[in-house]
C-alpha cells in the first residue's frame, strides 16, 4: 500500500495539470461574473495558479536556485498592488454609478442616474 | 518513501479540496462567500507550497494573500454594497462560451505539457537542491551582481509606493464627491 502510494508521487505533470485546471477555473469565473470584484476574484485565482507554476518548475527543473520562488514573490506582490487599484477604481466607479456591475458599464462619460 | 507516500496522499487531498473551493468561488451566488471560498483556496496553495519545499513562500502567501488580498477583497464587496448585488445566473449562451473558453484552454495547455519533455533535474547528475531556500531568497533579492534581483526588487517597491498614493488619491476624489453630492 505505501510502496505503491510512493510510485503514485506526483510528478511535474500532475502539478502543472492541477495549476492549469486553477487557471481555467479562473478564465471561467472572469468570463462569467457580473460583479467587477467577482472579477476580481477570479483574476486573483488565476494569478495564484499562475505564481504555483514558477514554483513547480523550480523545484522540478532547478532545484539548485531559488529563481521560481523569487518570481513567485514578484507575482503575489504585483496582484497585491492589483488588488489595491482595482479596489480603489471600484469605489470610484459605485460613487459615481451606484452599481459595479461590468453589465451596465458601456459609457465612458459621467452619466449618472440616466441608468 | 513513508515521505513519498504522505506527499501522495496530501497532494490530491489538498487538490480535491482546492478545486472544489475555486469551483464555489466562481459558482457561489453572493459575493462574500465566494471571497470566503476564496481564503481556502489561497490557504491550500500555501500548503502546496509547502509540499514543494517553498516554505518561506507558503509565509509570504499567508500574510500577503490571506491577510491581506482577501482583507481588501471583502472591503471592495461591503464598500460596493455588492452583497444586496444578487449574481442572477448568468445566462446559457454567456456560461457555454466561457465553459468552452476555459476546458478549450485546459485542453490546449495540458495537451502542451504532457508532448513536452520536461527536462527535470532528479536525473542522478542533477545539483543538489537548496538546502535553505528563505537564506537563499534573502541573499538573491539583495544580490547586486549579475544573478541578483536587487533592481527588480527597487522597483517593486517604487510600484507599491505609487499604488499606495494612486489608490488612496482616486478613492479620495471619489468619496470626496460622494460628501458633496449629499
């Protein structure tokens, strides 16, 4: 039984099958969800996988540097700055519109309460 | 091999569990849950983090993803009133195109990788692998020669300092506007 749960180890393909299912997860939420922070949500999902994937290559392709990681680092520290702006433009955009939903956005001009 | 077992096991434990939890994140009808969904799938990547040997990124995960992102997440839902913004289900044609969009992807992608040979390292000739990667990563963000993520790291910081001003000077305006319109 453990002899053949440690032949079953995952291997590089297990790992990136698991990060690209993440990823289509999160392609099917963006492409989905009416609310711009569901959006939001679903882009971080597929920025998470996408970090997961430097990770694995580090340790399967280069376990002797630490490259991936570092670039994982980057990837978490962008979306967090992602995160912040898209939050801020959020609250911008439900001042001026009273909703955010992605839907009802088709103008460019400050048209607020003609919708 | 007891190792390789548990690593197993934990491995599609952690795998069922994470997808099952991104699934209700882009499933779940209110918003707020899906953000809670959400913190268990950012949870469960740290603990892949930690099966791959990144136990200083499983750290920077939690504190930044967890303890941060989903914070600001949940500020962006109550600060939007999007609880009371009900998901209607998305409609037939909109859910098949992006169905269609995401399995085509996971086929194109996971049809990639599995013609790639995939050069790995366990070969017997490989290098071995760092025995402490968080002293690792210290020494190459720092590092100013030629392998050294010093500039890159400059600059991160630089784009977290003009977020911090950009989002504080655009919500301002905004509730600024929201005084005046009262």
């Amino acid at each position: 039984m453990i002899e053949q749960l440690a032949t079953l180890a995952p291997g590089p393909f297990h790992w990136l099958s698991l990060t690209v299912l993440l990823f289509a997860i999160g392609i099917y939420g963006i492409l989905t969800r009416r609310n711009a922070v569901g959006i939001l949500m679903a882009v971080e999902l597929a920025l998470n996988s996408g970090a997961m994937n430097f990770v694995v290559f580090n340790k399967y392709v280069a376990p002797s540097a630490v490259d991936g990681q570092i670039m994982a680092i980057f990837v978490i520290a962008i979306a967090a700055a992602e995160v912040v702006v898209g939050m801020a433009i959020f609250v911008t955009l439900f001042g001026h519109r009273r909703t955010v939903d992605v839907t009802r956005m088709d103008q460019i001009t400050d048209a607020a309460g003609t919708n | 091999m007891i190792s390789q077992a548990t690593e197993t096991l934990l491995f599609y434990l952690f795998a069922t569990v994470s997808v099952g939890l991104a699934l209700a994140t882009v499933l779940s009808q209110r918003i707020l849950r899906a953000a809670v969904y959400l913190m268990g799938v950012l949870v469960t990547s740290a603990a892949f983090y930690i099966l791959l040997g990144a136990e200083f990124l499983a750290g920077v995960q939690i504190l930044v993803y967890v303890g941060g992102i989903v914070i600001l997440l949940v500020y962006a839902v109550m600060l939007t009133r999007s609880s009371e913004l009900l998901e209607d289900h998305p409609s037939f044609v909109r859910k098949g195109v992006a169905f269609v969009a995401a399995s085509a992807f996971f086929a194109l992608a996971t049809g990639v990788f599995s013609a790639t040979r995939i050069g790995t390292a366990g070969d017997g000739h490989a290098p071995a692998a760092v025995a402490d990667t968080t002293l690792e990563i210290g020494r190459r963000l720092l590092d100013q020669g030629a392998t050294g993520y010093v500039i890159p790291f400059e600059i991160i910081s630089l784009l977290l300092l003009s977020v911090l001003i950009g989002g504080s000077v655009i919500a301002r305006r905004s509730l600024a506007k929201a005084e005046e319109t009262k």
